[in-house]
C-alpha cells in the first residue's frame, strides 16, 4: 500500500531540487500547507518541462495530449497510481482547489508549445497570466481560508511578475540556445532592439531604457500583491513575501547592471537569501 506521506516526501524532492527560491520560501508553512505547496508544484513542474524540454513541436504536442488525459483520469477520480497525482489528489480534496485553475495552466502550456515569442505586451501578459498566474490561484485555497477575485487577481499579477522576471533573467540564455527572445516584439521595435543585438551583445542606452521599462512593469505588479498579503492566513504571509522578495531581488541585481546581466545568470546566494529571510520576518511583524 502507498504512503501518502512518501508521496509528498517525492515532491519536496522534486521542488527542492528544480526551485530553490521557491522551496526556501513555502519550506516555512505548516507542514500540511507545505506539502499541498509541494504537490501542486509538481504537477507544474511536470507540464512545463513536457513543453520545454521537447524541442520537437509534434512531440511536444503529442506528450502534451498524453499528460492531458492523464489528468482527465485525475479529475475523473481514476488517476494513474503515481506519487504526483495521489499527493495532489489529497491536496485537492482537503482544499476544494477548483479544476479551473489547473486547466488554465494547461491552456498556457498548449500556447507554449512552438512558441517563439509575443507580438505584443498585451499578448505576453496573458500568456503570463495563464502559466505562472494559475500556479497563484492554485495556491490560494491553501494560503487563505476564503478568497474572492480581488485575491484571484492579486495571485495573477504576482505570477505575471514572477514570469517577467524569469524572462529578463534568462534573456542571454534564450537568446543563444533558442535564437529567440520572450520579450514583446512591439516593445523591442519601439526601442529598436533586434534579437541579434542581443546576441551579439550590441548593446546601447535604448536596450537598458527597455529592460527599465519592463522591470518598473514587474515592480508594479509585486507592489500590488504586497498590498493583498494581509488577506491571507498569518501563517502564509511570511512564505508569500519571501517568493516575492527573492524574486524580486533578481530583479534588483538586473537593475545593478543591465547589459552585465547578459554575460551571467543572475542567482541570489543562500547568504542573501537569509538576509531577505531575516529582513521579511522583521517587516512582516512590524506591518502586518
């Protein structure tokens, strides 16, 4: 017989080895909320390497359709006997987590797949909305004890910043193993920035304006979510504000030095991660 508790055992493993900002933040919930946490990452983790590590778009939409049924066997109730799906199983259950939202990050993984990059702002924000904004609204019934969509809102925007920034860590990387970039097409015109500026480090006063551009846009949204943290169970804020503020430090280490953060991925030391621990903590008790 299966042990639930090996089970969500297997998805802090997985989480701990593929997300350590993410892992260092919900580490600090109860150990139930952590667990429901932990099993609604891998269920993420999963479609979101289906799509990104199959270069092949046949491929990918193929082992894209294969997980999909897999996960209609899930909502049925007749899952696949594996770790992934008999923890989040559980999760769903114990916190009545709506299908819906699981079904927009679905959405956003199927537009994923062969995707080159986004037309305009407008189309990357949804984009965002549905892959990382999902990921949020999965969470919410497990942070706060009731929600409405003021608060479906305020996880979209915190996920729509989080993928901002991932974007804007991971332009030299995209750029040189994709031959792409997911910055918007009207923005970088605008600008008159090409992909090959970005390639070959051709770089002027115009792409630092444009990273500026984007960084003061992530920088709204996280604000936005740092006004809703008090709606959310005591125990949850820490962890929240802690994804955010070591997001956000990405972010902040970008705006040290634009055109220097496309010779190295930026990643906050374990250090600087507890001094964002510590100075949370002491803001978290002193504002909320």
């Amino acid at each position: 017989m299966n042990n639930l508790k090996d089970d969500y055992k297997k998805c802090e493993e997985v989480i701990k080895k593929n997300s350590l900002s993410f892992y260092a933040a919900f580490k600090n919930l109860p150990s139930e909320e952590a667990n429901a946490v932990y099993s609604i990452y891998v269920f993420n983790r999963i479609i979101d390497d289906i799509v990104d590590e199959t270069p092949d778009q046949k491929a990918a939409l193929e082992k894209y359709r294969d997980f999909y049924k897999e996960y209609e066997l899930f909502k049925n109730r007749e899952a696949k006997d594996n770790y992934n799906w008999r923890a989040l199983r559980d999760t769903v259950d114990k916190y009545n987590i709506p299908y819906a939202f699981f079904e927009e990050q679905l959405e956003g993984q199927r537009r994923g797949i062969g995707l080159t990059g986004f037309s305009t702002e407008k189309e990357l924000e949804e984009y965002s909305r549905l892959v990382a904004g999902s990921v949020g609204k999965m969470l919410l019934p497990v942070l706060s004890s009731s929600y409405d969509r003021k608060m479906e809102r305020a996880c979209e925007e915190l996920g729509i910043a989080m993928q901002y920034t991932n974007i804007l860590r991971d332009i030299s990387e995209d750029a040189k193993v994709r031959s792409q970039v997911y910055l918007p097409e009207d923005l970088m015109k605008e600008y008159g920035i090409g992909i090959e500026h970005i390639k070959e480090k051709r770089l002027n006063d115009s792409y630092t304006e444009m990273i500026w551009k984007m960084i003061e846009k992530a920088n709204t949204y996280y604000d936005s979510f740092k006004n809703s943290v008090p709606d959310f169970k005591v125990k949850a804020r820490l962890p929240l504000m802690l994804a955010l503020v070591y997001y956000r430090e990405i972010l902040r280490e970008i705006e040290k030095d634009i055109p220097g953060s496309l010779e190295k991925r930026v990643v906050i030391s374990s250090k600087r991660k507890m001094e964002l621990f510590h100075e949370t903590r002491k803001e978290i008790r002193n504002r909320f």
